[in-house]
C-alpha cells in the first residue's frame, strides 16, 4: 500500500515484531507516550518499507500501538486521526444497531451514501411518529405498525393515530 501511495493509520497488535530504527522525540504534555521508525517482522520475515509505530494512552490509560506510514504528520494528529476512525466505527455499529442496515445494495460510493441517507431519513420519521402519537411503544412496534398499514388508505392511519393520542 505505501509503494502504491496509500496513507493508513491502524492499530498494531501486541504479539507483532518490531524493529526500532530511530526514535522521535515526544513533547511530555501530549498523550503520545513513543513516537519510532521502525521496520516490522522478523529478520527472515520483515516489510521492506519502514512505518511510525506511536505509543498512545487512550482516555482509559490503556497503552496502544499506532503504526502508519505518514511521517510528515504531527505525533497528536496521528492520534486524533486514529481516535476519529473509532468514532466513525461506532457510527456504523449505531446504524447496524437501530437503522438496521444488514448489508449495502450497492457497491458505488453514490448507492451506500443513498441507502444510508435513506435508512436515517426513515428512522427520523419513525421517532417523528413516536413523538407525534406521544406514544410509549418501542420504535419496533411502530415500525411493525406501519409495515402492516402501509398500503392501507389514509383514512385509517389518521383514525390510528387520532386514537392514539387519547389517553
């Protein structure tokens, strides 16, 4: 990847063997614990390329190993890209979790971006719903509701809902 000039930044697993090369120098008030040059493998089995492999303390003061390959960025931006991607990770946990994606239609940046701006879209009038009944069923229950009304007439949604506003 780095000879075909992709950038990445990940998280290095503890059994992996390093080399050091060189060490950079760490200001004492970031959280970057060790920032080196080093070459990962072993002597009969190592990448050709050298990497950054950082020392970071997460918010917990639990120790984790960054390796990239971009030296020309700061030690902290390094960790702030690494802790973004996380965030990111959670987003799509979130939407596995409550838009119910289970899997992508498409393979085109355009068709996830439409699936995705599609499953939001819907889980917002979902809540709009809940709100607007003042109900206390679960969105589960009115997503089965309106699953099961969907090709009804407009009629019975508006009686549906008037009934449910009544206490």
């Amino acid at each position: 990847m780095t000879d075909e000039g992709y950038f990445f930044v990940s998280r290095l697993n503890k059994s992996a063997v390093c080399r050091e090369v060189y060490s950079f120098s760490v200001s004492d008030e970031s959280t970057v614990l060790s920032d080196k040059m080093v070459y990962i493998g072993s002597t009969q089995n190592r990448c050709e390329n050298v990497y950054r492999l950082l020392e970071v303390a997460d918010t917990k003061g639990k120790i984790l190993r960054l390796i990239t390959n971009r030296f020309d960025l700061e030690p902290q931006e390094i960790s702030d890209i690494y802790r973004s991607r996380w965030n990111i990770e959670l987003f799509f946990k979130w939407l596995k979790q409550h838009v119910k994606i289970k899997h992508f239609y498409g393979a085109s940046e355009t068709a996830l971006q439409n699936q995705i701006y599609l499953a939001l879209i819907t889980y917002c009038l979902h809540v709009l719903i809940q709100l607007e009944m003042k109900s206390k069923k679960s969105l589960l229950q009115i997503t089965r509701w309106l699953k099961a009304a969907l090709w009804k007439p407009t009629y019975i949604w508006l009686h549906r809902f008037d009934r449910q506003k009544l206490p």
